[in-house]
C-alpha cells in the first residue's frame, strides 16, 4: 500500500501528533478495560488512560478471561488506585450478585466518599430470570446518603425500585442538578420525597417509569422535565420556574384533566398516546378551562420559543387553537406540526368553558384569511416544520398565511405524508409561488419519509411516482 509523503516507513503517525488532550477525550470513549489496554501501545500511550474524565465500568464487556482471573471488585480497586485527579463521570453495570456478593457495592461507596470530585453518575442494573424483589431495591443497595457527594450534580438511575425507605440514599443531595429515572419502579410520595432532599434540582426526567399514576408536580425551582412513555390517570405540573417541558408517548386516562400552568415555558414537545395533543395544548395555553381547576384560563404559554407536537390542521379547532397560541405566545421562533388524525379528539365536558367564539361565526375554510395576524408571526416566527402534510385545502391555507406574513421566516421545510395523492403533491407545489414577505426563505419541499429513506429527497422525482 502506497502512503501519502513517501514509504511506509516515512510515514507520520497521524494519531500520535494529537495533543494529549484529544486523545485522551478519545480514550474515555472506551470501556475501562479496553481504556487500559491502550497503555502497552506505545511509551507515550502507557500514562494517558491515568488522566481521562470518564469511567465506563460494565463487567458484562470486559474479558471474560481476566474476570475469571480477578473479580470485577478487584479489577475496579486497581483501576481506581491508579487513576488521576481527571476522573468526574462514572458510569457502571452491574447484575444483582455482580453488585450484591463480588464488593462492588463497598468499593463504589469508599471511592464516593474519598474522592471528591464525581460530577456525573449513572448506575444501571442488569435484570436476569432470577432477580427478586431485594435485588433491585435501592435500599438494599446503596447506603444512606451515598449520593450525597458535594461535587455531584447529574445522576441517572435505570432499573432499580425506590420505595420511601429508600429515598435516604439521597439525604444530603444539597447539590444534585439533573436527575434521571429510567425503568425506575416508584410512587408519587417516592419522587416527592427525592425532590424535597434535591434543593438544587432544575432537571428532571422520567421515562418508562412504572407506579406513577397519579403525577403532581408543584415545584418552582425545576427548569426542565421530560416524561416518556409513561402510563398515568391524571397529570398536573405547575410553576414558575419551567422553561422546557417535554411529553414523549405519554398514555393518560380517558377521564384524565391534564393540567399544565408553566407561563414562563419557552420550549414545549408534546406527544400522547390515547390523548389528542390538543387537548393537552387547550387547557395548558387557556384555550379551554375548566371552573373546577385553580388557576383556570391562565395563559401560560405566554414566553413559548418552540412548539413542537402532532396537530390535525383540517380540524377547525386545532388551527383556532394555533392562532391562539400565535397570539399568546410574543416570542414563539421555531413551531414543528406532525399532522395527525384526531382520533382521540373529545368534546370538552360541560365543566369546560371556551375562552373564544366556537363554533365560528363565518366559513371555516377561510379561517386564516380573517384571523387576526399576530406580533409572532410578523416579527419572530424563523423555522416551520410540517411533516404529514397532503396537500388538503386547510392546510395549505395555514402554511401559506405563515409564508405571506412571517417577515423574519428564515426557512419552511413542508414534508409530504407517504399516502399524499398526486393532486395533493401537485397541490403543494404551488406553495414556491406564493408571494413571501421573507424574501430569503426558502420553502422547501421533501417526499414522504418512506421515499426519503429507500430512494432519497428528490420531490419530482417522488410526485411522477404518485399514483
């Protein structure tokens, strides 16, 4: 093989040139073994892996060879008594008995109390057939106040079950910032109690969490929360303090009244399951309200930035509820629509009161051309994104009102459903006529995500296939 600059033997090693600081950024990329390992490729190489930030400790991934010569206890004592003063990410997997009978679990508590530097956790445990109860309750795990290390700030937390006797894990949390639970088994009073030990938390995410029924959170310190693919009766989330807020395949009760008061937000995802997005989006926004809820009717969408969920843009109520939002929401930037079918779409019960005239008073169809045109739209609006579009009269007349009136629009990208017609696909082509008061703004126009992945992004090519 020929190499550039001359022989083989002529040849710089382009990897050594990097500084120290880059290579070990790549080492910490590995496993802690195989981070070791890079020790014996060169002189240069045989201190680096002493002095990277990270730590992945999964013994399932180490060699089984080596395991079988020394526990995985005894391999992670040694890594920990030669390592430098760098290390502040931890991460390690374990199986109930890896961590229960090989000395993991006194290893990992000596090292948090003496070294003081850990900034960011994660601990996984591995289920197996044969796991009980005891194996994968925290309190039968970690020690009261082991989290409690003054440099901690980011802790994830996968497969374990957090009864109220084992919430003294988190006494002293007084610095603790971000806090996830992924496949954590715990209760509304759980996660209560976590909060109430966690002053300083502002990040907070739940995903696939089980016994969370009833969801209440009332905190004004928190700045961010994500739930996924969670399974509640009811949800209420308030305060002040909130400015990202994100829903991921949420599944709430047909009976449920979501309530959501964050009038500081300023970024919001929402995507349930059983529960058209906009029902959530009237009651948060005000829209719709209910006399029996406190604090009904209050806009709280008011410093919205992004929006960003599943709307059906040939439902006249969702495009009311879109200009309500264009018309609460000041400084609202970035707006991406999934156009979906309201299935799940429901009347308001009679406790519920609409803050608008509904039914309209005029023909539907022409609901844009008579809206009120709103500061959001003339003077933020930068990025629309809609995906699922087929080139129906609502939205197109949607889409083209943003296109006619966003001054400050830095791009529209409309991206076909699968299922689009030619008609509607020849529909949709006319939008790169309109008249744009951003003269800049492309308007771009992509085939259904099916084509995109098989064949590519080329949008004639995609409408001459149109049936």
């Amino acid at each position: 093989m020929a190499y550039p600059g001359g022989s083989h033997g002529d040849h710089d090693d382009l990897i050594s040139n990097l500084p120290d600081q880059l290579l070990c950024s790549i080492i910490s990329l590995l496993p802690a073994i195989d981070a070791v390992a890079t020790s014996v490729l060169s002189r240069r190489w045989t201190y680096l892996w002493r002095f990277v930030s990270r730590l992945d400790f999964d013994p399932a991934k180490e060699p089984t060879d080596l395991l079988d010569l020394c526990p995985p206890a005894i391999v992670l004592h040694t890594v920990f008594s030669q390592w430098g003063d760098n290390l502040n990410v931890f991460r390690i997997t374990h199986g109930p008995a890896e961590w229960r009978f090989s000395g993991l679990l006194p290893e990992l508590i000596d090292y948090l109390k003496n070294y003081n530097r850990i900034e960011e956790l994660e601990l996984t445990r591995i289920s197996d057939d044969y796991c009980s109860d005891e194996d994968w309750n925290l309190e039968n795990l970690v020690p009261a106040g082991v989290f409690g290390c003054q440099t901690l700030r980011v802790l994830q937390l996968n497969n374990y079950k957090l009864i109220p006797e084992s919430i003294a894990a988190f006494h002293g949390c007084v610095n603790l910032t971000t806090l996830k639970l992924n496949l954590v088994h715990l209760n509304p009073d759980s996660l209560f109690e976590i909060r109430s030990n966690c002053g300083s938390l502002e990040n907070l995410s739940l995903c696939s969490c089980i016994g969370l029924d009833y969801l209440k959170i009332y905190d004004h310190k928190l700045k961010f929360l994500e739930l996924q693919n969670l399974e509640l009766i009811d949800l209420e989330i308030c305060g002040d303090g909130f400015t990202t807020l994100l829903l991921h395949d949420v599944e709430l009760s047909s009976k449920s009244n979501p309530y959501i008061n964050c009038p500081n937000l300023q970024i919001f995802r929402a995507c349930a399951k059983n529960l058209a997005n906009s029902d959530i989006l009237e009651r948060c926004c005000g829209l719709v309200f209910s006399s029996n809820r406190y604090g009904g009717g209050k806009l709280s969408l008011t410093d919205l930035r992004l929006l960003s969920t599943e709307l059906d843009l040939n439902d006249i109520r969702d495009n009311i509820l879109l200009s309500f939002i264009f018309r609460g929401s000041l400084r609202l930037q970035k707006i991406y629509i999934t156009i979906r079918d309201n299935m799940y779409r429901s009347e308001p019960e009679p406790s519920y009161r609409y803050n608008i005239l509904y039914p309209l008073p005029y023909s539907e169809m022409g609901y844009w051309e008579k809206a009120e045109l709103s500061d959001s739209i003339t003077y933020h609006l930068r990025v629309l994104w809609i995906k699922g579009f087929t080139g129906k009269e609502t939205e197109m007349r949607f889409v083209s009102h943003l296109i006619k009136n966003a001054t400050r629009l830095e791009k529209a990208v409309i991206q076909c459903d699968d299922e689009c017609s030619l008609e509607g696909a020849v529909t949709m082509m006319s939008l790169l006529w309109l008249p744009k008061a951003s003269m800049d703004a492309p308007v771009i126009l992509k085939p259904g995500p099916k084509f995109m992945a098989e064949v590519g992004d080329d949008f004639e090519h995609w409408v001459s296939t149109r049936p």
